[in-house]
C-alpha cells in the first residue's frame, strides 16, 4: 500500500490530534483490563486454553479458567465471574483490552459492555498492541510452563494457580518499584550481616521465593 500512495505521489496522511496507543495505555492504566487465551499441550495427548487477564496499574493477574472446549457458554460465564470476583473495584474499570480471537464472542462482549466497560480490539497480527497481558503469558511459559510436564487439566491449574499467587504475592515489578501486585516494597535493610533469608519452594522447585527470616 505504502509503494502505491508513494508511485501515486500521495504524501502520508497527516498525523490527527490525540495521543498515542502508548500514551493511551499509559494514561488510562487505572482503568484497563487486558485479556487473552494462550495454550498448552499436554502429556495425555490433549491440548487446554487458558484464559487470564491482567490490571494494567496493578499488574494482579487473574486465571479464569482452563477447558479443553472454550465455548460461547464457557467464556461468557468467565466473563461474569471475573466481575463478582472485582467487586466494587469493576467501578473504575472502563476498557477491556483483547484481540480479535472468536472465542471472544458476543456475549463474552456484552456482560462488559452491560457494566460500563468499553471493549478495544488490538489489530491483527499486532502483540504489542496489547504487550502487558503478552508479557505476562510469555513469563509464564518460560519460567512455568517450558520447566515442567503437565500431565492434565487438573494439574494445569493446580500449577498456573501457584504461578498466580506467586506472580500476584511475591513477584516483584519494575512499573511498580520492585513491589508486587498485593503486597508493598519491603522496607530497606540498614544491617546486612542481621539480615538473613528464607527460600519457599513452588511448584516442585521450579520458582523460589526468598523472604526476610523471622
């Protein structure tokens, strides 16, 4: 299209007013929620589709569930239970951030729209458009999911809901000062040689945590 405008001599269309989708994204963080499906083989020969969703300011991720068969019925009943699970948060939430998979059907739309959020669809082919919740799945794949065999649905959330509570508790994030989705930046430590550490263990070994020893 560029070569055609170009042999045409059509200069590039002169740039509107309004921010960017950088600049959007940043300036309306506390209100956005991004969602997308990713999926995993696994050992019993199948493979399941993962829904998660991440707050851009927060960065709390949700899993909303895993299933072999992502119907309209089953996607539409995330939708509403990720809304109870909000609670009065679900206020302040104005725009939904996805791409243009059918499995978000129109009735996954509408119990968003009912509440107030607007729905924004990332063009096609175009991942950074919605980067926050595709950083996060490509985490998840390399620190969980490339690390261990899931054997079935069952095990797959088992171990996702670990990585959840990992990512969300003890994780921390540079767009939050080193701090975690639900729990605040620790404290400096003035006496290193008082200050020891404790590991806990996820998953099997696969993450460690290390926190301040009592």
């Amino acid at each position: 299209m560029w070569q055609i405008l170009t042999n045409a001599g059509l200069p590039p269309a002169p740039r509107r007013d309004g921010p960017t989708w950088a600049q959007f994204l940043h300036g309306q963080a506390q209100a956005i929620l991004a969602t997308d499906f990713f999926t995993v083989d696994l050992l019993d020969g199948t493979s399941a589709y993962v829904l998660a969703v991440i707050e851009h300011a927060t960065r709390r991720t949700r899993i909303l569930g895993v299933t072999a068969h992502p119907t309209n019925t089953w996607v539409t009943q995330q939708a509403r239970n990720l809304l109870m699970d909000l609670g009065q948060r679900v206020e302040s939430i104005k725009f939904l951030v996805r791409d243009q998979d059918t499995k978000f059907t129109t009735a996954f739309d509408a119990v968003f729209t009912a509440a107030g959020i607007r729905i924004l669809r990332s063009p096609i082919q175009t991942p950074r458009a919605n980067a926050i919740m595709e950083r996060w799945i490509g985490g998840c794949r390399r620190e969980l999911l490339d690390q261990t065999l899931i054997w079935n649905q069952r095990h797959l959330l088992k171990v996702l809901r670990d990585y959840e509570a990992h990512h969300n508790k003890h994780r921390p994030h540079r767009a939050l000062n080193q701090a975690a989705p639900l729990k605040a930046t620790p404290a400096s430590v003035t006496d290193l040689n008082a200050f020891r550490v404790r590991r806990h263990d996820r998953i099997g070994g696969i993450i460690h945590e290390y926190t301040p020893a009592a």
